[in-house]
C-alpha cells in the first residue's frame, strides 16, 4: 500500500502547495514556482491571507480545496506540519513532500516527539511522505518537481535515480549533471526519512521503468540491514551505487589524532554495501559518473582492456589508470596486430594502447581500427580518447564505430573539446549508449565500475 | 643567448608561417589561422604556390621575407625542415617552432639522424626551438598562438604556464580549463625536446613576470637530473606541479602480471620530484587544479583545517577528504565556539566543520562566520563550500567575507551553481584570489597542494 502510494507521490495528477507565496525570502515560493514550471495537472495553491499566487487561485487550507489532491507539498512553520498532514489525510491525500525543518535532527525538546506522533499518523494511512527536513525531490520523467529549487528541473531527462541522505549533495551533483550533460530519472531528497528512507525506494526503483542505474548517497541510517537486504534484492535487476560519507570520526574533541583515525563504521559500511551488491563510490565525482555508466552499459566480464587514443599521451595516462585499478591491458591477438600493421602507418604505436595520432584526419581508418579492436577476442573492455585538435572541420570523431564497438564489448570515452564544437557528437554517442566523459581517468574508473558490476553478478 | 632567444620566441614582433595555406586538411592551414587570431605583428605566410593566404601576401621561400622574422613557424614536411631552418638561420632568425613530425620519435631510420643535424645546426646559432613533433606553443599574456589549434587562443589569460610532453594532454587540459575558466600565462607543447626541454623552461619561466605557477606534464627525460635541478632552483620562487605519466610498465609483453606490476622508475621519478621541490599530482584534473591554487594563494602551513559549508553534506564530505589527504580538522578556540553559539541558530552545527544551512539566507551571517572563523589562532587554513539552493534571487554568496578571510589564512572554495548563476561570483572572488571548484573533494586536495609547497619552503 505505502509502495503504491510512492508511486502516486511520483506521478501524481493534482498537487497541492502549502505555503505557497510570492514572497521569494520564503521556500514555498520557490517550491511553487517549482511546480508550475514543471506539472501539467491541477495545482492548488494553500495560503490563507491570498486569493491569487502567480495567477493562480489560492485556498484558505486544505479542506476548501475541490478535489482531493494526489499529492500535498508542505513549506510552513512547523508547528502546523502534523494538523495540516491530518487534514489532507482525512480527505484521502496519501502523498506528502515535507520540506519544512526542526524534527528530530533539531537541538529542540520536543522534535523528536513531533517525529514520532507524525510518524503514526502517516502510517496509519499508510500514507508516503518524502521528507520533512528535505528540498524535496523531482522525477524528471513523470514531470514534477516537488523541491524548493525550481533549477532541478532543468536537468536532462535520464535514466540514474538519485537518492540521497543529503540535500546539499543533490544540490552540488545537480549543477555538475547540468554542465556534463547527465540525466536523471529522479533525483530525491530524503531528509529525516519519516517512513520513506533507502529501503523503500530501492524497492520502489527495482520495479520503475525509467531508472535504469540507482545512486546513493548515505550519511547514516538506523537499520543498515534492511537498507543492504534490499541492494542485495534490487542490485541482480539493476546496478546500485553507493557513497558513504563519514569516513573519519569527526567526534568534537580534542582528542582528534593528527592524522585522523579511520572510523570503523565506514569501513563496516563499504564491506557490507560491497558484499550486498553495491558498486561503491569513493567521490562525488565516481558516483556520478559510475552511476551513468552502468544506466547506459552493460557490465564487465572480464579485466581486460583495449585504449585506443587519438593521442599517445592520453593513451598513456588511460593505461596507467586501468592498472591502477586492477584492470589490465589486453594482450591483442596476433590476427589484430597484424590488421593493425596493416592499416596504421609506422609513426603511430600499433599495439595496445594503440596510437591514432597520425591517421586522425581520416574518420574511417580510425574507426576501422576502433572496430578491429573490438572485435579481438582477448579484448573484454574498450576506453577510447578522443580529443579536440586543429579544427573542428578538419577532426570528426567517428561515432558510428564507437557505437558499433560499444555494441560489443562494454566501452567508456573520453572526448573533450572547446564548448559547442562536439556538443553533437556526445549527445548522439551517449543517445547510442557510449558513456563520454571529460578525462581519461574518471573514464576508465567508470569502466571498472562495470566490472565491478560484472564481479557482483556473476558471484550469483 | 639561448634564453634570450626563448624570450623572442614568446614575444616575436614578427612571425613567418611556413606551409601556411588555405587547404583545412594540412595543419599550416589551422597554423597561420592560430597566427591571425592571435598576433598583432607582422606576418609572413610562406608557400612557393601562392600569391595570398586568407588575404595576407604569401612568400614564395624565407629569403624572399622582407624583413628577418623573430619567430618562423614551420609546418611542412619532414624533408624540407633543415635546409628551411638553415635559411632563416642565416637571415638571423633565432626562435622556432617545428610542428612537423618524424623525426627521432619515427620508426624510420633517419630519424635520430636527423634530429642530431638539426640540434647542431641550431645550436651552432644559440637558436630556441619548440619541436619539432608539436602542436607548438600559445602565449596568453603577449598574444601569440604558435600552434595547429586555433582554440588555444580562447582560454582565458591567467597565470599558469603549462608544460607538456604530450600535446594531447594540453588538448584535454585546454578545454577543461575553457570550461572552469581556468587561466594561463603559456600553454608549451615541447614536443622531440631539440633544444628547449623542462630545465630550459624552468630557467626561463622563473623570470617570466606573466607565471606564477608553473605546471609540468612528464612522460620521461633522457637526463632527469638537469630537470630535478632546475625545479630545485625554481620552486622556491614559484610552485611547482608535476604529474608523471608512465606509472606502470605497459612492455608489449605477454608477462605482464594480472595486477599489473608499478614501474620502479615512476616511483623513482615522483620521490626525486618531491625531493627537488615539486607538488605532485596524480590525475590531470589535479595537475590543473594544483597549479591554479598555486598561481592564486600562498604557501599553507600549518595541518589545521576549518571547514565552512553551507549544508551539512558538502561539511562532511569536504572533512573525510581532509583527513583522507592528511590534514586535519581544526579544534576551535573557546572564542570562536562562543561567537559562533551567539550567532548560529541550534539546528546548526556550530563546530568545525560549521553549518551555515539555518542561515543560509543572510550572507551577513555567513560573512561574519567565515571571518570568525579566519580569525581563530588555531586555524591554518580553509576550504568554503557553497551550492546554488532555492533560487538566484535568495542566496547570496558572501564573496567579500570569503575573500577576507583568504587574505587571512590560505584558503579554497568549491561553488557550484547551474550555469550562468553565479558566473559574476565566480569571477570576482577568483581575481580577487580565491581558488573556485566544482566539488568538495577537489577544493580541498588543491588545498594540500598548498600545503604540500608550504612544506616543502619551509625545508629550507
């Protein structure tokens, strides 16, 4: 019942907005403007000192509204939180976004109490509440964005959910998504975790079509079994990966060695994800990006790793970072390098990490040897680099052979270029399935991030 | 005589481009187009077969230039280079740059051959060559592109001089400093190395008034030791950054191990480069960030870290990298913790690392926090983390407080923002000496960068 009601909360048909204001020094104006810019159904403002908000009528509180709104979102004091939750409770609303601040994460007597009683009511409904304490999340595909940050909707549609213990790390990956080009499915906060927490939207996301990767960013939760019991359902379906933060006792004490001793529970934390069938990430950054490549790619059986570069240096640097990883360079099957002898001319390096450098200007050798690679049975995995050199006329990336590799072996690329000039061919290679990113090195950790996938399922 | 020659190099009045043409498939076409993009002096096209290149009067061979050109710019092919040179040599010329390749880089057996001839024949002149085998160099701050890529010339101006082994690699790291606004005095493909290499750099940077890091991309040297020695003499005027590519043996073997086996001489290289003077990155990303820190702030000495965040997420993040790095976490004076407990509402973490969240909507609150906290005798230096929330119109970044306290205690920031937001931000407190990021987790390894260079002076 409450997993039914998460998907109403996600796909709602009427919402409304309680606190909604014009006055942009308060969140239920940005949490209206979020809405209207986002939802195509019946949207209901809830402020009793205005008829109209943005052009839209306002109600006096939640029973004057005409129907019964699928999903209510609540920016007000928080003293009048658990009345109004009751009220759209008693009308049959079982979708909550609370944004509102001073449960139980507050220094504050009586917010825990306030938490518990809360917590009771909604459950008796089996009701689905996304918060409070929380920006509040959107979902980018049903289009709703219940958050106090009308920006989060701009990001691409796609196909990572993000579900995270902090707003303010939503808030610094959604830019990052934005200036890279990373679509989201969903992107929620959970804030104090009322009754929707990791558990329930790892169930949740198992069975939603949209999401194809799951991203966790966890602080701390109070029953860490449940949490793995449902990677471990979800991760065989799809791949789940997860950041902890906390690594390091931050306890305020003076007692706090010099070098900073490594917190037990982190190291409890990440074994446990791993074993559970986690993917983990170690920075924001691999999150992100270990995330994308396992919602576009399949996974990795296998360590063995063809670069090809249009340059040597970044076929060097690439190299270098598959083996500090634990992948290796493959080893070319002699029918390769013999086709490679016969098509690359002597300046280039002709084995693995094979040299593009002076055939660049023709498209169809360098993609002839992108296809030759992938076709080598010793090759599990491919990188390829490619980056902006002379003039955009002059080098043409050429995407249709990457696809067609990454048709057959797991791939990763780096492509970096000036702004504008590739913007085409990242869309179209990304649209095709071929994760691009802007170095080599965060490019091949997120190919091991498919062959760390790949190890957790075939431990099955 | 020769540094002498390498200052005409990067400042020429006038410059020929041989093999300059209009044909956008050989790479004097994007040569002389670098050249006109970049250059208010005179310039010389040089091609037997043309009357005018893009408007400009070509010459049919060097002596029929009729005035003797500081720099030559050659982009022909390899069999035409010497007797070129010599020309050019003989009407006084004394600064190259040979973009073209093949030479001892080439399996061709004339290769080294070749290269010996031109290193005599330059050096019998004191000449200063870039080359060959490079996409050449670009000189922000006098205004001259000397390379095959034209976008070299839109990276903003700044004040890092990036030194390359791999042209490739400053074709990745130019477009994502065009993408972070990241600036730089010279960009220096050094290509075959003929006669300018890192200790020929190293000497000649230390003077330039335009550098003030200096940041080296290494893939090997034949004499590592007049390199190690030049840092030697160098860092204790400027920073440097170095990032050795080639960290694990990638012979074309079938012995290479499953774990892949780490090179002694990489481990050799970086703890003689440390040992010398240099900071050392790992990936790209840091070799860039590195240096921008260092072009912008002073030394940090001292292990004490604040952290200041504006949510609790990106606080906590930014700590665990802090003491993952080796820094730690300062303890604050009873002073600070009184101040901040007036000032800091109790939903807040009024501690290292500091919550602004419950504030964050007064940047006169935020202000006074961070330059508390710059003023705390225990505090050595500082990492700021601030994220776009709510909307544009609501938060505001306390960039005169932050760039206060960065002129208090060495510190870096990461901002981040959806596009164009916080743009003007972004700017002021970057000339005005604050390093910006994109994460937390880089923001603060710039900052050990800092303290790894404040280390290493205070060897001395």
């Amino acid at each position: 019942m409450k997993l039914e009601n998460l998907r109403t909360l996600f796909n709602p048909e009427s919402v409304a907005v309680v606190g909604a204001t014009e006055n942009q020094k308060k969140m239920g104006c940005h949490a209206i403007i979020s809405v209207m810019e986002s939802f195509k159904g019946k949207i209901y403002p809830v402020n009793p000192t205005r008829d109209q908000i943005f052009g839209l009528k306002a109600y006096p509180d939640p029973d004057s509204i005409p129907e019964t709104p699928d999903l209510a979102i609540l920016a007000i004091p928080r003293d009048h939180i658990y009345d109004t939750v009751r009220k759209f409770i008693d009308r049959g609303t079982r979708a909550f976004v609370i944004i509102t601040a001073g449960f139980r994460e507050a220094e504050i007597s009586d917010g825990q109490e306030l938490h518990e009683r809360l917590k009771n009511l909604v459950e008796s409904a089996n009701a689905a509440v996304i918060g409070p304490n929380t920006f509040g999340m959107t979902d980018l595909r049903s289009g709703i964005n219940a958050s106090f940050t009308p920006a989060l909707f701009q990001v691409k549609k796609g196909d990572i959910a993000l579900i995270s213990q902090s707003g303010g790390i939503c808030h610094l990956l959604v830019p990052y998504a934005l200036r890279h080009g990373i679509g989201f499915s969903k992107i929620v906060g959970l804030g104090n975790r009322l009754n929707v927490d990791f558990p329930e939207m790892l169930e949740y996301l198992a069975h939603d079509e949209n999401t194809k990767s799951i991203a966790l960013y966890i602080e701390g939760v109070e029953n860490p079994k449940d949490m793995l019991q449902k990677i471990r359902e979800v991760y065989v379906k799809k791949p789940v990966v997860a950041m902890k933060a906390g690594r390091f006792e931050k306890a305020d004490k003076a007692s706090r060695s010099h070098t900073g001793s490594m917190a037990g529970n982190y190291r409890i934390y990440v074994s446990a994800l791993k074993q559970y069938g986690a993917v983990i990430a170690e920075t924001l950054e691999e999150l992100i990006s270990y995330a994308k490549a396992l919602s576009m790619q399949r996974p990795l059986h296998g360590d063995r790793i063809a670069v090809i570069s249009l340059v040597a240096g970044l076929g060097m640097v690439a190299s270098d970072t598959c083996e500090l990883v634990g992948l290796r360079m493959a080893e070319f099957t002699e029918k390769t390098k013999e086709r490679l002898y016969e098509i690359l001319p002597p300046y280039t390096i002709r084995d693995n990490p094979v040299d593009l450098g002076f055939v660049a200007n023709d498209p169809d050798v360098c993609g002839e040897v992108i296809e030759i690679v992938a076709d080598d049975e010793r090759v599990d995995g491919i990188v390829v680099n490619y980056i902006y050199s002379w003039s955009g006329n002059f080098l043409e990336v050429p995407a249709d052979s990457i696809i067609n590799a990454a048709g057959k072996k797991p791939l990763t690329a780096c492509i970096n270029y000036p702004p504008d000039i590739w913007d085409e061919v990242k869309i179209k290679l990304e649209e095709n399935g071929v994760p691009v990113y802007a170095t080599p090195e965060i490019a091949v950790r997120s190919l091991k991030a498919l062959r760390d996938y790949g190890k957790l399922l075939s431990r099955e």
